[in-house]
C-alpha cells in the first residue's frame, strides 16, 4: 500500500465481527470508520469521502444491497465488499449486480479478506496516486 491512509467504511451490526474486521483493516494501514446501521453510513458517506466500503447484507435498518445501490447512485466509484453470512446465490448476484467488486461469505479466512481488500485498492480507480 502507499503511503497515504486508505478511508474504508466497515458496516457491520455484529460487534465481534465489526471490531475484528476494524483490527484487519487497521494492520493493513487504512483508517476505518466503523458503524451498524444504513442510517449511520448514509450520514457517514454524506459528509466524508471512502476509498473502499466493506458492507454486510443483513442490516437492522436495512439490507447491504440498498446501501450498495444508494452508494453507486451518488457516483461514488470507490470498490465494494459484501461480507455476510447469506451464501444464497441470488442474494451474493443481487448484490454483484448492485454495484459490488466482491462478495465474501461468512465465516471467511482474515488473509482472504485482507487479501480481497489489497487487490480491490490496487485496481481501484479512486485509488490515492502514490507518493514519491
């Protein structure tokens, strides 16, 4: 990674979870703004600028699919990763068609995600240039 701080959106209702992905993505170098619900992303994502959004489908608000779409209606071209327990096909195609780079099902390898995260901000076209 550069060396510029990557700004990831991590949204997650399961607290474990939220606070081991957060720890992930901060051995990684990215600074994360971590929340549980739609309401508190979409007012996170109003006044702040991600390189990347990580999203669970399963929201109490909610579904990580209307986010995605919400996130993809704003022009926002930053990558998005679905980490959620619902393996269903359609619901892992419902979220690829809204606008998602990749869909990993929980419970997942922490080196699969870092390393789905790593390549998603290396082909990222909101990508921070490098630094010299």
């Amino acid at each position: 990674m550069n060396g510029s701080r990557l700004n990831i959106l991590l949204v997650e209702d399961h607290d474990d979870t939220r606070e081991l992905l957060a720890l992930a993505l901060n051995e990684m170098g990215c600074s994360v703004s971590a929340v549980t619900t739609m309401v508190e992303a979409t007012r996170l994502i109003a006044s702040h600028q991600f390189d990347l959004f990580v999203l669970d489908n399963r929201l109490p608000d909610g579904s990580g699919v209307q986010l995605c779409q919400h996130i993809r209606d704003s022009k926002d071209l930053a990558p998005i990763v679905f980490c959620s327990g619902q393996a269903h096909a359609d619901q892992v195609h419902e979220a690829l068609a809204a606008g998602a780079q990749a869909y990993l099902t929980k419970p997942f390898d922490l080196d699969q995600f870092q390393e789905t995260i790593s390549g998603l901000i290396m082909d990222s076209p909101s990508r921070p240039a490098a630094t010299p």
